[in-house]
C-alpha cells in the first residue's frame, strides 16, 4: 500500500487542475441552497433543523455524482494512459481505491463548504447539533456509496458518457428499490420477504435512517459494506479490461 497516497494525491490535484471539481462544488452549493430555503420550506417550517437540507442529498449526489466519477477509468482507457499506469510499481487495488479516495475526499470538501448552513440554523434557533453530525456522516457514506458504483461502471465502459449513464442507471436502481411509490407498486403481487428486501438494500432506508440521527450499526456497516463490494467489482474489472 505504498504507492496508494501518490496516486491519492496525484488524482486529487487531477481534480482541481481541471474546472471539474469547482464546477461540482459551486453546482452543489447552489442547488442544495435553492432545494433547502426555498423549495423546501425552511422558514416556513418553523423547525430548527437540516431535514430539507439532507432530504434532497440522494436525488443531488444521483445526478451530479456520476458525473464526478465517470472520469476515474474510462478517461484512463480512453487515452490510453491506463497501460502506462499499470505498468509502475503500483497494484490494481491501490490504484482503485486512490482514485475512489480522490473523488470522495473532493465530495467530502463539498460537503464541509456547506457549514454556513449549520451556522444558520443555529443562529436562527436551537438545533439537535447531533443529529445534524450524524446527517453529514451519513451523507458522506452515501456520497462515497455512489461514487464506488460509479467507479466500477466507469471501469467497465471506455466512454464517459456510457460511464455516466451506466452509474445514473445502477445508483437510481439502489435508491428506488426502497421508494414508497415502488413498494407500494410491488405490494399487491409480491411476497413481504421480497419488499423487506428492496427496502434493506435501499440508500434511502439506511440513510433516512442516519439523517435522522437514529445511530444503528447496521446502517454505517451497510454503506461501508456496499463501497468495499462495488471497489472489489471495480478491481476484478480493471484487471479484465487489462487483459483484454
């Protein structure tokens, strides 16, 4: 694991070299203030609390997400660059797991940039400051959930376009499996077993779940769990595409 903080470092200052990362940031920032004091109530509530603000975190990271990491491999492949780099002194996991780093500490730094918001509701009133820790750990683990899916589908396909499409397809099926509209859709023909099991395999259950400031085990161990299966997927497809 030796070489894992030089490719770490070398895919973060990739991300702020380009327009990419500010353009996610400000994209982020924007859309998450206009969803949480706006469209979504916030004064009007009347509540001290950053419900509408964790609230719209699934459907923000299903969209802008994937686009961050649709460059991880298929840019790689593209130009051609990924026999080069794996012809270093350098494994196919570290490789994986410091281009996944790059891109969640980027949405980590998203994330941290949101802190006015906690200093607003609390000037504002007097919030459960815990939960609202828990809301950002949650909504971190989510972010690094759709990024590792993300980055085994930009493995798998040499364009970033198909990349995009192929994690947007996969991260919307792990959110809707869970929906109530789903759910409700499925309840009149399938078995309970069958609905228990979309909904614990769902990123809105467990992160509703930890949003909520309901801190259970199973939730975080879920996310972490999920990010490990996806890496381990994007590792065994890197090292198919390179044998090709």
């Amino acid at each position: 694991m030796r070489q894992l903080p030089v490719i770490f470092k070398r895919e973060l200052g990739s991300y702020f070299a380009t327009p990419l990362a500010f353009v996610f940031i400000e994209i982020f920032l924007v859309l998450s203030g206009v969803f949480t004091f706006y469209l979504g109530s916030f004064y009007e509530r009347n509540q001290a609390d950053l419900a509408p603000f964790f609230d719209v975190h699934p459907w923000l990271y299903l969209f802008l997400l994937p686009a961050l990491a649709m460059r991880l491999w298929s840019e790689e492949r593209k130009s051609g660059s990924i026999e080069l780099l794996m012809t270093l002194p350098v494994s196919c996991f570290e490789a994986v797991v410091g281009k996944f780093l790059a891109a969640w500490v980027v949405a980590g730094i998203t994330l941290l940039l949101t802190l006015p918001m906690v200093l607003t509701v609390n000037y504002l009133g007097n919030p459960d400051n815990g939960v609202i820790l828990t809301g950002y750990l949650g909504s971190w683990l989510l972010a690094g959930t759709y990024l590792a899916i993300g980055s085994c589908m930009s493995a798998m396909a040499k364009s970033q376009v198909i990349a995009l499409i192929l994690a947007f397809l996969v991260c919307f099926l792990f959110v809707a499996c869970g929906f109530s509209l789903v759910l409700d859709a499925l309840n009149p023909w399938a078995p309970q077993w069958l609905l228990d099991l979309l909904a614990s395999l769902s990123l809105l259950t467990h992160f509703g779940t930890i949003s909520k400031g309901l801190i259970d085990l199973r939730d975080p161990l879920y996310f972490l769990s999920v990010i490990v299966a996806w890496l381990m997927a994007t590792v065994v497809t890197v090292n198919l595409k390179k044998a090709e």
